[in-house]
C-alpha cells in the first residue's frame, strides 16, 4: 500500500486529521502540541498497519531528511562507542535518524564520510574530526549545520563542545605527584589529535619545577599502543618508572595486559592513571583511578547546539550566538594509585 494511503487510512481509523496524522508521524507532534492520546493512537494504529513512510518523498517535501550525521574517528574504541550511543538516543528521542560514520582517524576517510553526508541530505552533522584544518567543515557548515564534539580547532568559527583535556590531564599528574609518584610515564594517543595536545600539555606544565623524571611515548588510541610502550618501558632489568599515566582507555587496557605478562603488580609495585572513564574499570583488579569525560552532558549540550542552528535556519531567523564551550571533567579516585 502506499504511504500516502496508509496515512489516509490512519486518519481515517483513528479519527484525527491527514495533518495531525502526519505531524505524529514525522515527529512533530510536541512542536504543535498534539495530545498524548493522539500520538499513542496513532502510533499504535501505525504499527498494526505496518505503516512505512516514503523517506525520499518526504524529503522532497520538508526540504528535511530527519537525519543526522555522526562522524567518529574510532567506533571500536570504548569511548566512541559510548558517545555515539548516547547521541543517537538523543537525536531518536527527537524523531531523528542517526547516520553513523567512522572516519579511523584518516582524513581520507572522513572527506569520504561527509561526502556520503551531504549526499544523502542530512539535516546536520555532528562530528569528532580528524583533519588537521577546520576549512572543510567550515565550508559544509554554510550549506549544512556542523558541530564538533570531543575535539576541535584552534581557531574556528564552527560551535564545539569538549572536555578541558588540559585540566583533566593536569588534574591525573598532579594527583601522581601527590601520592609520592616520582618517575612517571605517560602513553600518548593519536599525537596530531587535540585532545592528546592538550593532554600533553597538561602532564608536562603539571611537572615544571617539580623533582621528577618522566618521558612521553607512544602514538595511537589503541590497546596495542599501550601494551607495546608498557614492554619497551618495564620489559629489560627493572624499570626507571613507578607510575604511568594512560591517555585513553585503551592504552590503559593495553598496559594492564603487558604488566600481567610481566608479572607486575599494578597498584603495589607501580601506580596507574588512565584518562576516560568506563564502568568496566572498577572491575579490574585493582579498580583504577581516572580521569571521567562529562559525555552526556557535552552530548546534550552539542545536539541542542545543532538543533538551534537547524530551526533558526527553516525559521529564518538569525542563527544563535556561537557556542564554543570546554567543560571540566572529573577525577574518579579507586585503588590503582
């Protein structure tokens, strides 16, 4: 049957309007202020009639395809995979379809997924970017609403919300130092990334002035990253290091499984802090001291950014202030270091 019949047909069962019908149906129903009644029956009256809408048509139509795109740069990474599951319940919870893509930390590949994108129409994009230049995302931006998430550009008219990866960073090394750690290793990420930039930077100001050794390696936001640096560092005849410092979750998985293969006992003969919190780390032995990221606070704060930015365009008002926030993250202290 087609749509428009069995939106006819809806209408016709339920006893509402084509266009109340529809509005229920495109997710417009809280915009103009259908009842909860109205939207559960015909919700319901929808489902039993195995209702499928004509995207394209509709598309065509709205000049909107409810879809968002989602660029992440690792969807295997704990993190990512936890950002993006929250943001698509955000964009469902508004009607919105999420279009998911993983960039893998190449740019290639990401100019390959906003390509794919705007082809398919997306009503906006939310993105944690890769690319070393903000000048493709600010270009799509005039045509098609943009907002970083995670990382950003330093200088860029694009809205963004992140975490102060500096302040998190500095907040873990100055915590080490505290706690009497005087020879400490920090496991880099994706060096060329902002996050690990500022991540960096953090640990480094955190030790000027301070009687400590310490060095910096490692490239990557990986498991094999934090498991190759943790051999190299404690594999010879005793190590110069009593402390480590994990940029991401899973280097720290990655060191974790070389200290087990060394027969290193973490939180006795060496201290760990990782940046990204995971519930899963409270059930390592021993659970383990973190720096936690607000995800869900810079999630909501990034879709509403974007929604503002979309409505004021349909309306044609003129667009929202920018916003360009950084939000302070957290320490969660356990029995690590």
């Amino acid at each position: 049957m087609a749509s428009k019949s069995n939106i006819f047909t809806i209408a016709s069962e339920t006893g509402y309007s084509v266009s109340t019908v529809s509005r229920v149906l495109t997710g417009q129903a809280e915009k103009f202020r259908i009842s909860k009644k109205a939207i559960d029956l015909i919700s319901e009256t929808a489902r039993r009639l195995n209702y499928q809408p004509d995207l394209v048509a509709q598309t065509l139509r709205t000049k909107q395809s409810r879809t968002i795109g989602l660029l992440v740069p690792g969807i295997d990474n704990p993190f990512f995979a936890t950002l993006a599951g929250i943001i698509i319940k955000l964009l469902g919870d508004r009607g919105y379809h999420t279009l998911l893509a993983d960039s893998r930390e190449a740019e290639a590949e990401e100019e390959q997924a906003l390509q794919m994108f705007l082809g398919r129409k997306v009503d906006g994009i939310i993105t944690v970017p890769v690319s070393s230049s903000a000048a493709r995302l600010e270009q799509i931006s005039q045509q098609t609403p943009v907002v970083l998430i995670d990382r950003h550009f330093s200088k860029t008219n694009l809205p963004y919300v992140c975490t102060d990866n500096y302040v998190g960073a500095r907040m873990a090394t100055e915590y080490l130092l505290q706690h009497g750690y005087k020879r400490i290793l920090a496991i880099q990420g994706v060096r060329s990334s902002m996050p690990n930039q500022e991540r960096l930077r953090g640990f480094k100001d955190a030790l000027k002035g301070e009687d400590v050794i310490y060095e910096a390696v490692g490239d990557a936001f990986s498991v094999e990253n934090g498991h190759d640096e943790i051999v190299r560092a404690f594999g010879g005849n005793g190590s110069r290091f009593d402390a480590v410092f994990a940029f991401s979750a899973t280097i720290l998985l990655g060191a974790i499984d070389a200290f087990r293969e060394l027969n290193i006992k973490v939180g006795e003969e060496v201290g760990i802090i990782s940046y990204d919190n995971n519930g899963f780390l409270d059930f390592l032995d021993p659970a383990i001291t973190r720096v936690e990221q607000p995800l869900r606070e810079a999630s909501e704060l990034a879709v509403e950014t974007l929604f503002s930015i979309m409505e004021a365009r349909r309306e044609g008002r003129s667009e929202p202030e920018v916003l360009q926030r950084l939000i302070p993250p957290t320490l969660v202290v356990r029995s690590s270091c």
